[in-house]
C-alpha cells in the first residue's frame, strides 16, 4: 500500500460518510474512526484517526506521508451531561503513550486551568516512533488531565476534559 492509495481510501471513506473502516494486507494493519456528520454538531470537526499497524516498510511512510502527524487533527471528542455544566472529552485516537511536554525539560503544552483555543496542542502520543500531536478541538478550559505522563494510552481513552467557552 502506498500513499496514494490510502489517500484514496480516505477520499472514498469521507465522500461515502463512512465512520469506521478496518483493512490487512500483507502485514500492514489499517484502522480510520471518524466521527459521523451527525455527530459533527458535537464536534467543530469530524475526528479521524489513522493506526498502521505492524513492522513493514509500507508502514512508516502511509502514517507519516499526511500532511501533519497522523493525530494532529483526530482527537475524539465526547460531550458530556447538559447545560451549564457540560464538558468535553478529548479521547486518544490512538494507542501509544501520553507525553504532556514535547521533552523532558520543557514544560506541559496545557495545565488544569489554561484556556485553549481550537488547534491549540494538548499533548503527544508516541505510537511507533512517531511523535502524534493532539490538537484541541474545541476552545475552552482544561478542567482535568487524565492520563499522568509517560502513560501508556488505549484507543478511546480519555486524555482531557475541557469546560467550553
């Protein structure tokens, strides 16, 4: 599989609305988790998430040929409760492990507390040596940060609760 065929595939995965998509072939694993367009009013953006899988040399060059990291704009988004106090959780769109600095002397992209704004990174979630940044999709406060860091992360976890603005 090279990259114009997985921009095919996510050509045809949007076009046909279609949400969720899982492909093997000859040891690459593919998996895209995209929000619905009915679940667009819950999110500013449909979420997509891309994991090529296992060793291969078709691997590294599907994930990293996009134009940005894999997960920059794929944070998973879930509202949560109902009028004043609802809140919104950024979910890994990935499995790898929960970096809250881009190194280990500089300090966290966000704390409990910070205001963001949409696009603004959260974190980085290292999934095969690929450093994935997660960009916040919604403009508010981070209430909670869920995972500590250097955590491993599962796809769906919860990384961020964000009170919206």
């Amino acid at each position: 599989m090279d990259l114009s065929d997985l921009k095919d595939i996510l050509r045809t995965l949007e076009e046909q609305d279609i949400t969720e998509f899982e492909l093997e072939q000859e040891g690459v694993k593919l998996r895209v988790c995209r929000a619905s367009r009915q679940a667009g009013a819950a999110a500013s953006a449909p979420a997509s998430s891309l994991l090529a899988g296992t060793a291969g040399p078709t691997a590294a060059p599907a994930s990293s040929g996009q134009s940005g990291p894999p997960a920059a704009a794929s944070a998973a988004v879930a509202a949560e409760g109902a009028g004043a106090d609802r809140h919104t959780e950024v979910r890994s769109p990935i499995v790898g492990t929960f970096y809250r600095t881009p190194d280990p002397n500089s300090p966290p992209f966000v704390s409990v507390g910070d205001t963001v704004r949409v696009g603004q990174v959260l974190c980085i979630i290292e999934a095969m040596k690929l450093m994935n940044e997660i960009e916040a999709e919604v403009a508010g406060e981070v209430v909670k940060v869920h995972p500590e860091n250097g955590q491993p992360v599962q796809y769906g976890d919860a990384l961020f609760t964000i009170r919206p603005a």
